[in-house]
C-alpha cells in the first residue's frame, strides 16, 4: 500500500463538507512526511489556512476532522500539536506485517494500479541521419523509465518512436551523396560517410559562399517527399543504415521500443489531415498557407507551406489520429524538449478541436544539458557532444574508479580483467543515465563526469556502491538469504534506526506513485537516495553478522536483503542494472 496517498483519500473523506473539491486538493498537498520523528511520520498542516478561511480556530478544526478521520488499521491515534498540526505515526505491528508480506513478495509489496490505463509513450525521437548528440540523453532515459515504472505499476504502455526520418537532413545527405560521396569511404563505413556528408553539406549551406546550396538541399527534400523515385531510392538505401547507427546506442542503452513509426510512415496520410481541417472549419488559408487559428494565440499554427509542403505539425497530427484509432490509450506523453512548448500547446488545442475523443495530451517537457559555463553543453571547437563518444568517456572513467576500489580492498584483487571491463560499462552507462534521471526534469543541468560517478551523494555509483555492499555482507557471512527468506523469520523494529529503514523500505510504491503523477523520475532517484541514507545509518548502529541472537541477526538480514532488493528493483525501473561485485 502507498501510504501517502492512502492518507491523502482517507483525510479527503473526513474533511467532508468543510471543502470543495478544488479546495481539498490544495489542502491535501499540505499532508507530507514529517522532517523530524519528534513530529510523528506524517503530517497534516491544512487545518491552519482551513480555520483562516472558516473563520474558526485551527485545532478546532483539526479536531473536527480527525473525529471522522479513518486510518486506525495503519496509523495510531492522530495528535494535535502547536496551532494545529496534525502528526500521524504509522503503527509498528502494521509495519511489521507489511515488510513480512513485502520480503515474500516478487513486486516487494507494491500492488498494481486498481485502474490501468493505456498509454502512449512518445520519446527519444531523433532526427535520424545525423549522429545522436547529448541532447538526445534526456528525452530517451526519461520516457524509457516512465514507460518501466508505469508498466510495473500495471498500466499498458505503447512505446513509439517518432523518429524524424522525412525531414531536411534527407536533402541534405542526398544532395551529398549526389556532389561529394566519397565511394571507398561508403563502402567501408555507410555510417560515418553518411555522417560526414551530413556535416560537409550542413556546414556548405551554412556559408554565404554557398548560396545555392540552401535551395538545392530543399529540392532535393521536396522530390523526396513528391516520390522522385532516385530520391527515393537513396532514401530506402540511407535508411537501414541509419537505423543501425541509433540501435546501436539504444543497445548500449538497454532501451528498445515497441514502435518505430517515423515522420515518413505519415506522408500519405497529410493531405488528409489537411483537407479535414478546413472541411471542419479549423484551418483555413492565409497568403497561400493553409493555417490553424487558435483563441488567444498570436501566431497561428501552420499546416500546409505556400509551396504545398506539410510540416512537423500536420505530421502530429496524423501521428495522433492514428495513435488514436489503433491504440485507443488514455494519454498520450510527449517527452520532448521544452522549446517546443509551443507547438504542442498548438498541436493539442488543435486535436482538441478536431475531437479525437478523451484522451491526455500531454508535453512531458525538459530542460537543457549544460557545459561548465552555463551555456548548452558543447565541445570545444562548439560542435554538439555525439552521445557515443560520451559513453566512451564515461565508460572509461568508470574503469579507473572500479579499478582504483578493487585495489584498495584489503584482499585486492577481487575482480578479473573481464569482470572491471564489464562493471565499469554498467557503472559507466548508469552514471550519466542517472545524473539525468535525477535532475528536476524541468530544470537545466550541468553536465559533469566527476559529480556523476562520485561515489558519494545521489549518483548511480553511489547506489550501486550500496547494493554491492549488501552482496559483500551476504557472501562474507555465507549467508543463504534465500533460506532466511523463505524460513519465516521475524522483522523486529525495535531501535529507532530499524523502524526508520522499515518505514522508508514502505515508501516505495508511494515514490513510484508520485513519480508518475507528474512524470518526474527524480522523485524515484531522490528516494532511493533516502533510503541508501537510512541504510547507511542503520549499518552504523545496528550490528548485522555480530548481531545479538539468532533472532535478530535474521531480522537484520531481512531488512539488508529488502533494501538491496527495493534498490535493485528501484534502479530497474529507471533504467539502471545493478553489479554484485564493485
Ligand atoms: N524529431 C523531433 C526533434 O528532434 C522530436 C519529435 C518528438 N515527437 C513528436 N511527436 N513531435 O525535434
């Protein structure tokens, strides 16, 4: 069970006829975890700014609620402290039977969703036919770990690739292909000559000296998209090639898709969409343009160019017509970069108008990764970072940080070569998945190898450390926590420091419940954070192999084995292996 929100529904009932329903929302929101024990688990501060608006005294009204409050079966007697608080204290025997259901159960007591809803996920989506830049890390982590935790949590989740494999850089690499191929380089290496073109032809139509070939490259697009079959031709010979490049980093990733309908999968279906839109009334022309007017917008959204090219929002649109009609989801999630807040304020209000049915909208929306200096993140020379060779950087300083641990262990070396090879690509990978991850979302971020694998503070290597830890206990005490597991041991809280780690070991379905109210996976990183923290100070005080009986060594094992598991599973979900070894 998720504790918060199961005393936000309960303290919802109770507040009664005091609120409306809007009201009760803000009021329930002032319901949090208490920051000191003194002040019980939770805490319920909505009767101050109720009695202000009531006009009656706050622990009159406090009283008041918690006279129908009902929580007994998990929390004791609620108190009433200073001008009205209300402090809750999760009962120990409840605890105590829910960790023993959680150590026996494979979802480690986190129940699926009552009402599963259907949802597309709507991410990564690179332009294709150029390399993946560092840009690229953040729409990719994000959705893959909503679409992990939403499908833990019982929803079903349509993954779908939207990769723009229709737009200019075509042109581009056709015009290159068609001017500058370097065959023998072709032949050896599709991917990067393809590369090489894009870049040559990009930075070509960059230049004044150039000024031809900005038009050409649009030519060349436009035949494409008008079925010019030597353009298209090209295009079906670039395409697998491009698709290898970007499966190849997914791969690395351990990010797979269960769709990959680009842009050029919708092309017939845009005239369509277009003639739809005026029929109905929505679109209409202006200077020769096909355009959606929107209330309250300044500019309008365009549909069709003067020249009768489609653009990215006609693509949308159809993309959400037949996501609609083939996926029947409840929501659909962009997870897109924060610029382009405006063409999905557009593109929904438009598919609002046209009426695709009930479905969530929805612009999942980030911010920028930076370099040192506060600007988008660059390399020296002010290209964009490639992803790959970020990989490789953060692989390789991996390796010097497992290798610099395993030979400072008092019976170093514990690892092979192959074994450091394999858990610095894991420790590596996860370092800048999770530095990410654990990033408000909606925030800008600086980019920085040190602080990612640091091996204290909220990092991947950090959490891993923890996990491997617990590992080291098990095989140091040769124990079978298996056996212990399934023997029916007992869980004891008796020193504050067990109740606090049985406590937090509990929050973990509420952290995946909040991690997806709003699609913020840093909720899940920030509490796998709180609970290596209540972990660590549990191992200072509480002897585990040396415990004082039988009894409590087991209990203790139980609580180490659950915190590696909820950690495990945890680091799953965004994504994240775990080693056994570090
Ligand atoms: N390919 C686009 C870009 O790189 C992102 C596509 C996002 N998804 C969508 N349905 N518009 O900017």
């Amino acid at each position: 069970m998720s504790i918060l929100p199961t005393l936000q529904n309960r303290f919802r009932d109770a507040l009664g006829e005091l609120a409306d329903d809007s009201e009760k929302n803000k009021l329930l929101e002032l319901i949090r975890r208490s920051t000191d024990p003194k002040f019980g688990d939770y805490q319920a501060n909505f009767a101050m700014p109720l009695g202000k608006r009531l006009g009656r005294p706050p622990r009159e009204v406090a009283a008041e609620v918690i006279e129908r409050l009902d929580i007994a079966e998990f929390c004791r007697p609620p108190e009433i402290a200073g001008p009205g608080f209300i402090n809750l204290e999760v009962r120990d025997d409840w605890l105590i039977e829910q960790l023993t259901a959680a150590v026996a159960d494979q979802r480690l007591g986190v129940p699926k969703v009552a009402r599963p809803r259907t949802y597309v996920l709507d991410y990564s989506a690179p332009n294709v036919a150029k390399p993946m830049h560092v840009g690229h890390i953040r729409s990719t982590v994000i959705g893959d770990s909503l679409c992990r935790v939403l499908r833990f949590l019982g929803h079903t989740v349509v993954s779908d690739n939207h990769i723009g494999d229709w737009g200019t850089q075509f042109g581009m690499i056709i015009y290159g292909y068609k001017h500058f191929l370097d065959k023998d380089a072709y032949w050896r290496n599709p991917v990067e000559e393809l590369a090489r073109l894009y870049r040559l032809v990009r930075k070509l139509s960059d230049a004044d000296e150039h000024p031809e070939i900005g038009p050409a490259v649009l030519g060349e697009t436009a035949r494409l998209h008008a079925g010019d079959p030597e353009n298209l031709r090209l295009w079906r010979e670039f395409m697998p090639i491009c698709r290898q490049e970007i499966d190849r980093i997914y791969r690395r990733l351990n990010v797979s898709f269960d769709h990959t309908l680009g842009e050029s999968f919708y092309n017939d279906r845009l005239k369509q969409i277009v003639d739809g839109l005026i029929e109905q009334g929505i679109a209409r022309e202006s200077d020769g343009a096909i355009c959606v007017f929107l209330k309250g917008e300044r500019v309008p959204m365009l549909v069709r160019k003067q020249d009768g090219a489609f653009l990215y929002a006609t693509t949308d649109l159809a993309t959400i017509r037949y996501r609609m009609e083939t996926f029947r989801p409840d929501a659909i999630l962009y997870v897109v970069d924060h610029r382009q807040g405006m063409h999905f304020k557009h593109l929904f209000a438009t598919a609002a108008l046209i009426g695709y049915g009930d479905v969530e909208l929805r612009h999942v929306s980030f911010g920028t990764v930076l370099g040192d200096d506060g600007r988008p993140f660059k390399t020296r020379s002010g290209d964009t970072v490639g992803l790959e060779k970020l990989l490789d950087e953060a692989v390789s300083r991996a390796a010097d940080i497992v290798a610099a641990n395993d030979a400072a262990k008092p019976d170093a070396p514990e690892l092979s070569t192959e074994d450091r090879r394999r858990i610095a690509e894991t420790v590596g990978i996860a370092a800048l998945k999770y530095a990410d991850l654990s990033h408000s979302r909606t925030s800008d971020y600086v980019f920085s190898f040190d602080k990612m694998l640091a091996m204290n503070g909220n990092t991947a290597t950090y959490m891993q450390y923890a996990y491997a830890r617990v590992q080291s206990i098990f095989r140091k005490g040769n124990i079978d926590i298996e056996a212990i597991r399934n023997g029916g041991a007992a869980i004891t809280l008796d020193s504050p420091a067990e109740r606090a780690l049985g406590l937090e070991l509990l929050r973990f379905a509420e952290a995946l419940d909040l991690a997806v109210l709003d699609y913020r996976p840093n909720l899940l990183t920030g509490y796998l954070f709180d609970l290596a923290g209540r972990y660590s100070t549990f191992f200072e005080q509480c002897h585990v192999l040396r415990a004082e009986s039988k009894k409590l060594r087991n209990s203790r094992l139980l609580l180490c084995d659950l915190t590696a598991r909820t950690i495990r599973k945890g680091l799953e979900l965004l994504g994240i292996d775990v080693v056994e070894k570090m």
